[in-house]
C-alpha cells in the first residue's frame, strides 16, 4: 500500500480509509511517514480539517499492537507541549499511553498540555473519522485523556519526575562541517526587512555565525510563533550576557510574506521586545522564494491558498557560511544551548580565518613564484651556469667585436675555439633532450661570425649572428627551466604525506645531468 | 514554581479530576444557595410565563459554575425545541453570561460546546445565527464544515450566505476562499459580495480583485469602499496610489473619494504629500465647495495634517 497515493486533491473519507488499513495491516512505517507535515496531503485543507487529520491519526497510532513506537514519540510530544486542538491533544495524550513503558521524562508534556486545553476543551469521540460530539455519552475530553496518561505515568515505579532540565535528542540534529549543505541553492534569494531594506539570504547568513528561526505573525498558537520570537528575544539576552552581541546574527523569516510586510514584522517583533538592528533583523521574502527556501532548508510548514495551516517549530543556527550547523524542531530551544553552539561555531570561525590567513600566505608565495618563472627562464638564460655558458657569451659578445679591439694575436683563436666548444655543447644537449634545433642555430651563428668581412658585407649581419646565439643558448637551457619552474612550484605547495616527489624537477635534473657530464667529458678528452 | 515542581505538582494532584465544585454558592457573590435554588425552580417551571421564566435566567449566571445540576438543566432548557425561543435565548444568553469567568466555566464548557454543536441545526433560524456565531468564534472545525457546505450547497444552508460569510471570516484558515472568490463573480445577492470581498481582505492572493472592484465606478460604493479598506492591508502602496487618483478625479463618487482621503491623511507618506502643491489646491477646492459633509471632513482632516503646517 502506498500511502503517496494521499494528495491535497484526496477526500477526507479516502484519507480515512487508506490509514484504517494501514493499520489493519500494521504498516507503521506508512502512517509515520503521514504524520510529517511535509506530506502533500496536508496542503489545501482548512487549518481545523489538517487538526481532525492528524488527531485521528495518533489515534490510530495508539490502536497499533505494540503502542506508539518510539518514531512516533517525536509527534506525541510536539503536540502535548504545543498543540491546542483538544482533538489532537487527546489523540497524542492516548498515543502516548499506549506504549508499555512509562518513562518520567513525559510529565512536564503533559504538564503543559492541560495548561494548553484546559480553557477550549470539548466532548471528543474516537469512534469513527470526522465525529463530532454533541453530547455527554462515549465522550472523552483531552483534559480527561492528560489525565489518564498522568494517572498511567503514575503508575511507573521508577518515576521520579528527574525529567525536566534536558532537550530530548529527537528535537535537534547536528551536522559537522562535511555534512553541512551549501547554501548555493538560495544565497541570491532577496530578503526584505523590517524597514523595507534588500538582502539577500547570502548576505544575511555568511560571514558570522546565526540563529535563524521562522514565524508568522497570523499565527493564533501563543505556544508556536509568538513564543518562538519571545525565544529569540530570550536568546538575544543571554548572547548580550555572555559577550557575544554583535558576533553572531540572530533572525526570523515569515512563513506569510504577501501579509507580513514590513511595518507588520516590525510591530510583531517590537511587541515581544525583539532587539533590531543591521545584525538581528525579521524578514520576508516572495512567495515563490518561501518555497525554495521551504525546500532548502525542509522546511515543516503546510499551506491553504497563501496562508499557513500548520507548521512545527523550528530554529536554525548556521554557520558563517550560512550553512546549517545544527537544527531544533518541535519542541522549543533552550537559549544557552544555541548561545553555547553559537560560541562554537564563532571557534569554527576564528580557525577558518587562521586556515584562511596560512592559505593566503602560500596563494601570495605561489602567485609571486608564478610571475617569477618566466623571468628566472630569463635571468637563468642570461647568467651564466657553467663554463660552457661562459663560451656562449664570449663567442657571442666577444667576437662580433673583436675586430674593432685591440687584442693579443691569440685571443682570436681562444675565443674561436671557445665558440666552438659551445656549439659542441649545444650539440651534446640537442642530443640529450632530443632537440636539435638550438644546435642547428648555433651553428648558424657561428658560420656567420666566424666568415671574412668581405663574404658578408652588411652591418647588421654580425649584431644578428650575435642574438642567434644567444637564442641558441636559450633553446638549448628552456627543457631544464621548464623542469626548474616545476619545481618551485611543488615546493610551495604541500606535499602530500607519504609521497615521495619522485617526479620533482631536481630529481629529473639530476638524473639528466649525469649522461650529459659523462659524454662531455669523454668529448673533452677526445679533443 | 519551576517546570519540574509544576510537573510533580500536576502528576500528584492528577487523581483529583476536575467537576463542577460543590461548594456553597454565593460565598463572596450575590446570590445565596437558597436564594439560586429558588431561581432555579422558577426559572425551570415550564408552566410560569416566558417573561417570569427569561427573569430568572439572568439571576443564574453565578450558579452554572458551582451546580452541575442547574448547568445541565439549563442546557436542557437550551436544547428543548418545544420551548419558546425566547427562553431558550434567555438560558443561551445565561450560559454565554457564565462562560466569561473563564476560570471558573471550565469543568462547564465541554456540555456547553456539545450542546452549542446540537443546536448548529436548530430549526429555529436565529438559535442558529447565534449558535454558529458563538462556536465560529471558537473557530470550530464542525462549524466551518457546515457553513461551507451551505455555500456549496445552498439547499442545505443553515444561515443566508452572508451570514456565512460574516462567520467564516472569523477563521482566515478556515479554506472560505475559492468559494469567496466565486461568490463576488456570481453574487446571490450584494449583501453576500460585501460579505465576500470583506472575507478576502485577509487573503494576499486577492489584491487583482480589489484593485479591479475600487477602480470600477459601476460598483456601489460600499463595494469601492471595501475594495480601498482591503488594498490598505494587503497592499497599502497600491491603495496610496489610487486614492491620489481618485481623489483628482472631479467624477468620482464623494463617498469613494472621503475614504480615499482619509486613506492619504491617516497612512500616506508626509514628505510626498506635503509636497504635492496639485493635491493641495485639489483638497482647498473641496473644503470650499459645497460637497457632502463627510467629504469636506475627509478634505480637512487631510489639510489639517499635510497642508496647514
């Protein structure tokens, strides 16, 4: 049976008749899965139809053999602390008692329910679907229905009503910094608030770490939307206590935005002495981002036409990537343990600008190293390495002009020989690396400087033998500065544990330096 | 007394179910248990005259808290069709009289809303305007389903559908919209398209409706009127827009045109308004002319505050 088959179009009669046999055929999972609010089943429907909806669903929870199971606890709870529909509360009032074991921790819930009905209570039945009582006789009140399960809570032994200074687990979940979701999704959603100013959901929630909760001003539960800002305001004292005022954001979005303008957010906040100012605003957004953000965030809220017809509590503290750090649900937050989160994740902060900071220094260092590279391929080129390079010069620098010098009678040969030598490098190099270019135009060169005057008689023949040369030589070094640029760059970054830099330009250089020395020296030997 | 005292609190005391207290009535209040018992039997005696009988329903007020037995009489009473219904609105009205000491109605407001649903389908016409009025202000889920099931299904309607209308309104979630809407395109009557626009003035989705109905000068102008009061809190950017044109318009109705000044004296933005020289002289006109008085208020009030200082 597929329970999916229930949509805002379904009948109320077809609601009741898929989870009677849901229950005939005890699929629990089924009915657990209808009592999220997030159920398409619920949008549509008049706020009192979705009440009636959901009562006789716990009501039918309670008739499982085995009782409310501990998925279902979650609702029960919500609806004892919260709820005001006595329906509701007394369906979630017997759900409750219909588990075998008594737990302490349930009084204060139920406390609270009788102060939640005991003013609009009525006759409620459970005889069938959609009854409503008119008289006295096979009636229940939810006052009754709290009482009996006080009266079954009672009967526990080990009750010792130790029960009321911890939030049950089920209200909140963490995520640590991996699990948490980018806000991509909505971060260019416009916000507006309380004086009509723009945001966006990016702006409002990165940089600083916030508690973000969601109301509506024309909600009628005192114990859900009204309570929810008194929260925060709450919340907004204890982080003035505590120093953390101005370190952390605080905010409440509307659930009715075409109503909630911007006078109206004011005066509902303003009401509950909510503190605004740039960093503790309310806010509206379209009607069409509510429900991307409805989405985003999974957001427990159910509409007729524009207005809400039921929706649980909820508050989000995120980080200062706007991510959600943790969540409460339910049932209403305790303001030091979302002043404590907000503390650490103002921790989280301050260790990401440090990482930051390290990073930026290396980003600087790597930025500089990369500008560098094609000058150190310059100045590498220019200065000279090893004698070979020194030839390189003479021949280049020495010899173009030697005929307008004065000069000892030997120098010309040396200096021709030297030329030569180089020219032998540059062959031993093109042989080394396989490129044989650079040799070709230093051979080139060579010829030309090397003829008489008279067989090339322009000016500029000599000057352009020269800057061939040196060409030559920047050819034949450019392999192994590429390998040398490599390798500043590895060295600025980390290396990975564990990982040898096998492939490091050093390592290469070293290898490919040796066969290079062997054959020069047997060729200088040779001649 | 903190959470955990107030739980042990209610847990132990959770034996002691609350019922109407059997204390001696009149302690502290005016009537003595004599003096109410006697009430009681007077008031109960079908055989006195309905204007002896409605007098002593108003001296019971107190005791419907304390007595489970006149409590439960006086709903019989209530709910006892061959009675006339004048008394049976004196014991309604003595009912509504207690459920006001909220505290102490308690234990009494479950038989009091049963017997408020049983009497939803009274054959008495106004014992059914007065019931559904009462229990619409609980936002009662029965209730809304019998007052849209009227509008659906006129055939079965329990009160006009204006009345309807009036009640749902008490509930914004209580879905009267769609039908709403389809009331103002196909109005059984123009008390049930007021009823029906002044419904939709808590819906966002509405706004085109009441800019159309305020700016078309063949509607009434309570219509127009409505349409200005709903685009003030729905969308008052709007209304501030249209109000400066209508109040230009020299054609335009004077009861449209009051609202609409008073919708720029009360809520318009000072620094545009008083700034507005073409306006100004336009409300000098009308304060000098000899238009209706409510008009010439509305001109003065707005000159009081944008064009005097």
């Amino acid at each position: 049976m597929d329970l999916q088959v229930l949509t805002a179009e379904s009948s109320e009669e077809q609601f009741a008749a898929l989870v009677e046999t849901a229950v005939g055929s005890q699929s629990v999972r089924l009915l657990l899965d209808l009592l999220d609010e997030r159920h398409g089943v619920y949008e549509e429907r008049s706020a009192s139809t979705v009440a009636r909806m959901r009562g006789w669903l716990l009501e039918l929870i309670s008739r499982l053999p085995d009782g409310a199971p501990d998925s279902a606890l979650p609702y029960v709870l919500e609806e004892l602390d919260s709820g005001r529909d006595p329906y509701v509360v007394a369906a979630a009032a017997r759900a409750l008692r219909s588990r075998h074991r008594p737990d302490p921790a349930f009084a204060p819930y139920l406390a609270q329910a009788i102060i939640n009905v005991q003013d609009h209570d009525e006759f409620i039945t459970f005889a069938a679907f959609g009854e409503y009582c008119i008289d006295e006789s096979g009636a229940t009140t939810a006052e009754a229905e709290v009482r009996a399960t006080i009266d079954w809570l009672h009967s526990c032994p080990t009750t010792t009503l130790d029960c009321c200074s911890t939030q049950p687990s089920f209200s909140e979940r963490s995520f640590a910094g991996a699990d948490r979701r980018t806000l991509d999704e909505i971060a260019t959603i416009p916000l507006q608030d309380q004086v009509s100013r723009w945001t966006t959901f990016g702006e409002m929630f990165q940089g600083r770490p916030s508690f973000l909760v969601f109301f509506y001003t024309r909600c009628d539960n005192p114990r859900k939307c009204s309570l929810t800002i008194a929260k925060l305001r709450s919340l907004q004292q204890t982080l003035l206590e505590r120093g953390l005022a101005g370190r952390v954001r605080t905010a409440a979005i509307t659930y009715d935005p075409a109503w909630d303008t911007p006078d109206r957010l004011r005066g509902y906040a303003r009401n509950r002495g909510l503190h605004l100012d740039e960093e503790n605003r309310v806010l509206r957004s379209s009607a069409e981002d509510l429900l991307s953000i409805r989405r985003y965030l999974e957001l427990g809220v159910t509409f007729v036409e524009s207005l809400v017809n039921h929706h649980r509590i909820e508050g989000f503290l995120l980080d200062s990537q706007g991510r959600v750090a943790r969540r409460f649900e339910r049932l209403m937050w305790d303001e030091e343990a979302v002043a404590d989160s907000l503390n650490g994740l103002l921790g989280e902060v301050e260790s990401h600008e440090q990482l930051v900071s390290k990073r930026s220094t290396a980003e600087i260092a790597s930025t500089i190293t990369s500008a560098m590279a094609p000058l150190a391929v310059l100045g590498a080129s220019l200065i000279p390495k090893c004698p070979l390079c020194w030839t390189a010069y003479m021949s280049a620098l020495g010899i173009a002009g030697l005929d307008r010098l004065s000069y000892p009678y030997w120098l010309l040969p040396l200096l021709s020989f030297l030329a030569l030598v180089n020219l032998g490098s540059l062959w031993l190099r093109g042989r080394a690396n396989g490129r044989m270019a650079a040799f070709y135009l230093g051979a080139a060169a060579v010829f030309v400087v090397l003829m008489p005057t008279t067989v090339l008689s322009p000016a500029w023949i000599r000057p352009a033998a020269v800057v061939l040369t040196l060409a030559a030589s920047l050819m034949s070094v450019s392999n192994a500065l590429d390998r040398l640029r490599v390798h500043l760059q590895l060295a600025t970054h980390r290396k990975p544990a564990g990982q040898p830099l096998r492939n490091s330009a050093t390592t290469l250089d070293a290898e490919a330096r040796r066969p290079l020395l062997r054959k020069f020296s047997r060729f200088v030997l040779r001649y | 007394m903190t959470p955990k005292k107030k739980a042990k609190a209610i847990t132990k005391g959770s034996a002691k179910k609350t019922r109407p207290r059997k204390r001696a009535a009149g302690a502290g209040r005016s009537s003595s248990s004599t003096d109410y018992k006697a009430s009681w039997k007077a008031a109960s005696d079908s055989s006195r005259s309905d204007a002896a009988r409605i007098k002593d329903f108003g001296k019971l007020t107190n005791a419907i808290c304390d007595d489970r037995a006149v409590l439960n009489g006086m709903i019989g009473v209530l709910r006892d069709v061959k009675t006339s219904l004048d008394v049976r609105l004196a014991a309604l009205a003595a009912l509504q009289a207690a459920s006001f000491a909220t505290i102490r109605f308690r234990p009494c407001r479950p038989p009091y809303f049963a017997a408020l649903r049983a009497l939803a389908t009274d054959p008495e016409p106004e014992m059914r305007n007065r019931v559904l009025g009462l229990l619409m202000r609980e936002q009662d889920s029965l209730a809304q389903k019998l007052l849209l099931d009227g509008l659906k299904k006129p055939d079965k309607a329990l009160v006009p559908p204006e009345k309807a209308l009036q009640l749902l309104s008490y509930d914004v979630k209580a879905s009267a919209y769609p039908i709403a809407r389809r009331i103002v395109e196909q109005p059984p009557s123009s008390d049930a398209k007021a009823e029906a626009l002044r419904l939709l003035a808590a819906d966002a989705k509405s706004v085109g409706i009441f800019e159309q109905r305020l700016l078309d000068k063949k509607e009434s102008p309570e219509i127009r009127q409505i349409s200005a009061a709903a685009l003030q809190a729905l969308a008052p950017e709007k209304l501030q827009q249209y109000a400066r044109d209508i109040v230009m318009d020299t054609t335009e109705s004077p009861a449209v045109q009051a609202t609409s000044l008073t919708a720029l004296a009360q809520f318009g933005k000072e620094e545009d308004l008083s700034k507005d020289e073409v306006l100004s002289k336009r409300v000098e006109r009308i304060q000098s002319s000899d238009a209706a008085q409510q008009i010439k208020q509305s001109a003065k009030q707005f000159a009081t505050k944008y064009i005097e200082k």
